[in-house]
C-alpha cells in the first residue's frame, strides 16, 4: 500500500449505542486488507469514506476478510460503526497506517491485535487496559508510551513490541507467566529483570538495545530458549550456568557486563549463532569444539583461555572472531575450507610464533578461500614454517596479517 496517511481516533457521531470509531484516514489509490473476528449476532460496518460502506457478520470462530479498493487518489476517512466494540481480532498490518492510536484501549474485547509495520504514533500506555490479549503484534511503528503497566496483560502468550520507542520499568513483566514469544528489542524499556526467570514458558525472548540491568544467571531456569537475544544493555552475572539451555539456537548475549566460566557452554550443541563478546567471560574454551553446528561465532574481548586449534571440528562457519582474549593455538590441525571473508579475527592473543605458525599451517589444510586472517598486534611474528601455508592460503584469495606484515 503506496502513500495512504491515516489519522485515528474515536469521533462522536451523536445519537444512540457506540460512537463511531474514527479507524483511518486513506490518501491513496491503492487497497486497504484487514482480517477482522467479532462474535455471532455482531456486526462491522466499515464507512470507506469515499461514499461506500461494507457490513461484516460476526461468526465468532473464523477470521473475515476486510478489503477495499479506492478508485483513485484522494483523502479518505475510514470508520468503524455499529459493533465494532465487539471485535475479538483485529490484524491491519502494513497498510501504511498512521495516527494515533493510544484510543485503542476502548477495545477490550480484543484477543488478537496485529497492528505492525505501519507508521503508527501514540502513547500506548493504556493498553494495560486490554486484558483479554493473547497475542499483541505492534513492532515497527513509532509508538510511544510507559508499558509498565502492561504486566496486567496476563493472558499474553506472544508479545512483539519492538522497533518503536516505548519507555518505562518493565521489571514486573515477569508476571507474563504465559509468554512463548517476547520481542521488545529496539526500544528505551529499563528496570531490573533479573525476575524475568520466571517466564519458562518463552521459547523466543528478545529484548536488546534497550537499558534494561539485572543480574541474568537465574535465566539458566528458561530451558525452553530456542532463541536469547539480550545484546547491548547493562545486564550482569554469571552465566556459566547457561549450560541447561541445551534448546538454544542462538545466543547472542554481547556487550553487557556477563561473567563466569563458560567453559560449560560446550554443552550447547544446537547453537548456530553464539555472539558472546564484548563481557568478562573466562575459562578454558578448547571443548566449545563440540559445538559443531556454529557458522557465526564471536567471543571476542573477554578472557578465555585454551587451546583452540581443536577448533577444525567446527566446518560450518561462516565468521568467527576470538581476538583479544587468551587463546592458544598448540597443534597443527585440518580445517575445513572456510570463506570467512573478513571475519577471521585471531589478533590480541599474545599467541607464540610457533602458535601462529600452526594456525597458519591449520588453516592452509583447508585451505581458506577468500578470507583475511588476522593474527597480528600482541601476538608474535610468523616463520618461515608457515611459508608453505601462507603461499597456499594466498593463492586461494586469501590476506594474511601477522604481526608487522601484511601479505599479499
């Protein structure tokens, strides 16, 4: 839908029953799509604006198709009548909508509303107001509004409020005891949510780049986790006991202030996405081999240690960085013949020659297609053992940077 401008809100008609409902103002040639759910004996009546009016049944059991073409280009206020109070499921995703929409919380009827991908405005607070949700859906907005109160909405079992610019404490969530999906990423949400250990329901829990704090160890009760994103807060404690997420696929936990020994992690054998880095992690990572389902893989600045050259059992990646930590690089072993393009990160490890010698000489058995390594700053100068592999590597499109030279 190209160009519609829509302003929302109630407008007092006068007269008997509901006021009508003020739903959108159209400025557009193109077609408005909603599904929309009322009980039996309900009726919508949708005024288009533009002189025509199309009445829906309530069947109570099934979505109905809600659609509609203008004619041409022009200015046209849409509005709900008759029943719409009624309504147990509203969906006007990408429509192109805009205004404000914080009178919504009229709508208490509503199970479902699935609003994203507009241009929608308005202090939503007062959603609080909509008991009777099991799924909201209003990402990608530019909705705003302290959701504290949301904590009432105790029937959630998916809340996806992300990409808007929604504030507030929202430590009491964790009374959202029912929630399988949580996505509140990309918001200004703050408070302590240490409590939310309670959610073991949640199989997707979402929520970085906000300013959320808390010690997070007591998330290890969440073993339902298919999917952590907590990236990019100020979250604390030691995680070393993540280990019982064995569900996870991803986790992508970096730059907080996480410490503890992850050694443990090893034990997380489904992940595909591991982004741990930018925290104060520590221990022996030479057994994170075992995680063999990995393509992207950054730990970087923390402070592991071990001896990653048993690393070659990890065949699928497609990036990985490990710099500015501890690790050694103790035998020659045979890597798979990864392109890693830039994203092959070893510098900062206060790595040996012989050390950087044998990651040289590992990664040549692939060989490495297409990628720069990095093996310089703290770490020591190459040989002339690693000649052999450097013109291999090289020959397969590769960059190599040691310390104080670059080659090609």
């Amino acid at each position: 839908m190209l160009g519609l401008g829509i302003g929302i809100g109630f407008a007092n008609q006068g007269g008997g029953g509901e006021s009508d409902f003020t739903f959108a103002t159209a400025s557009a040639d193109l077609s408005q799509s909603y599904l929309v759910r009322l009980p039996v004996g309900k009726t919508l009546t949708i005024d288009w604006g533009d002189g025509s009016e199309d009445s829906y049944d309530g069947n109570n059991a099934s979505s109905v198709a809600v659609t509609h073409t203008y004619a041409g280009a022009g200015s046209y206020d849409i509005k709900f009548k008759d029943d719409y109070l009624s309504l147990t499921y509203l969906d006007c995703n990408s429509n192109s909508l805009t205004g404000d929409i914080s009178s919504w919380s009229a709508l208490t009827n509503l199970t479902y509303l699935i609003c994203n991908s507009n241009s929608l405005t308005g202090d939503i607070s007062g959603w609080s107001a909509l008991t009777s949700l099991a799924y909201l859906r209003c990402n990608t907005n530019s909705l705003t509004g302290d959701v504290s109160s949301w904590s009432a909405l105790t029937n959630l079992t998916n809340l996806i409020c992300n990409l808007n610019s929604l504030t507030g404490d929202v430590s009491s969530w964790s009374a959202l005891t029912e929630l399988t999906t949580l996505y509140c990423h990309d918001n200004s949400l703050t408070g302590d949510i240490s409590s939310w250990s309670a959610l073991t329901n949640l199989t997707y829990l979402i929520c970085n780049s906000n300013s959320l704090t808390g010690d997070i160890s007591g998330w290890s009760a969440l073993t339902s986790l298919a999917y952590l994103r907590c990236n990019t807060n100020s979250l604390t404690g030691d995680v070393s006991s993540w280990s019982a997420l064995t569900n996870l696929t991803n986790l992508i936990c970096n730059s907080n202030s996480l410490t503890g020994d992850v050694s443990s992690w090893s034990a997380l054998t489904s992940l595909n996405y591991l982004f741990c880095n930018d925290n104060s992690l520590t221990g022996d990572v030479s057994s994170w081999s075992a995680l063999t389902s990995l393509s992207y893989f950054n730990c970087n600045d923390n402070s592991l240690t071990g001896d990653v050259s048993s690393w070659s059992a990890l065949t699928r990646l497609s990036f990985l960085r490990g710099d500015e930590n501890s690790l050694d690089f103790d035998s020659v072993t045979s890597w798979a013949a990864l392109s890693l393009g830039t994203n092959c990160k070893m510098q900062f490890n206060s790595m040996s020659s012989t050390q950087v010698d044998n990651a040289l000489n590992s990664f040549a058995n692939g060989p490495f297609l297409n990628t720069t390594i990095n093996l310089s700053a703290d770490n020591a100068v190459r040989t002339s053992a690693s000649d052999t592999a450097v013109t291999t590597l090289i020959a397969n499109g590769c960059t190599v940077i040691t310390n104080g030279l670059t080659e090609p």
